[in-house]
C-alpha cells in the first residue's frame, strides 16, 4: 500500500468531495452529508481515497441504498453490513471514492464524525495515527 502525504491528495480531495457531495445531495436531498476519512483530516497520510458519509434516518437506509445502486454503486466487498451502516463504492470510470450510508445516532455515525473531529482538533494524534499508517504500510 502506498501513502501519500497530504499536500499530495487533500486539495484534490476536498474538490472531489464537493463536487459527489453535490451530486448526492441531488439524489438523497434529505440526507446529511460529511467528508470523513484520511482526505478529511489536515495533515494526514492516505492512500489518497475519498470518503464521504451519507447520514440518513434508519427506517430510509435501505431505501437510499436501493436508490444508490440504481446509479452506479455497488456494496463494497468485504465490508461490515449492518441495518444501520451500508458501504457501497462508485462503478464508474475514474470515480475512486466511497459512500458510508449510516443510520442518524447510530454507533457509526458517532464513530466516523468523533474520529475525524478528534483528530482535526489534534495534531499530535494525527502524527501518531500517521506514525501507525507508516509503520503498517
């Protein structure tokens, strides 16, 4: 696995996410959308993927799912599948990114979002959470 340092991927990153984001907000428009993962994170290392979290009430998660696989997403392999947390990935051509489609206060919604605040207001956790990326790399 190769990591990129931020300065690398993060400004493109953060385009990305506003562009998809735009274009989700158009086809979930109720639900709350969040940038979450390594791209999010100022300073952090990644393999310079996107994440993004598509938070949605959990009697409609299944329904956005349905609504996501109708335009080219599909259910990430190998991942936790859950009544409250769905990962799904883009198919198409040159699209490298993924949406976490979460039920609002569940487990994972806390999980995505504390990470990531905790980490933005930390910088010396995000030097270790990169020391642990390095080292596992």
């Amino acid at each position: 696995m190769k990591l990129h340092p931020p300065e690398t991927y993060q400004p493109d990153a953060t385009k990305r996410y506003e562009n998809i984001a735009a274009q989700l907000i158009q086809l979930i428009p109720f639900a709350k959308i969040e940038h979450i993962g390594s791209s999010s994170i100022p300073g952090a290392f990644s393999k310079a993927d996107l994440d993004i979290c598509l938070i949605v009430d959990a009697a409609k998660l299944e329904d956005v799912v349905q609504t996501l696989k109708h335009h080219a997403y599909i259910e990430k392999i190998g991942t936790l599948r859950t009544e409250e947390l769905c990962m799904l990935e883009c198919t198409l051509v040159g699209n490298d990114y993924a949406v976490q489609v979460v039920a609002s206060g569940s487990e994972f919604e806390k999980f995505f979002i504390t990470f990531r605040d905790m980490l933005r207001a930390r910088p010396d956790l995000v030097a270790d959470y990169n020391r642990i990326k390095v080292d596992a790399a």
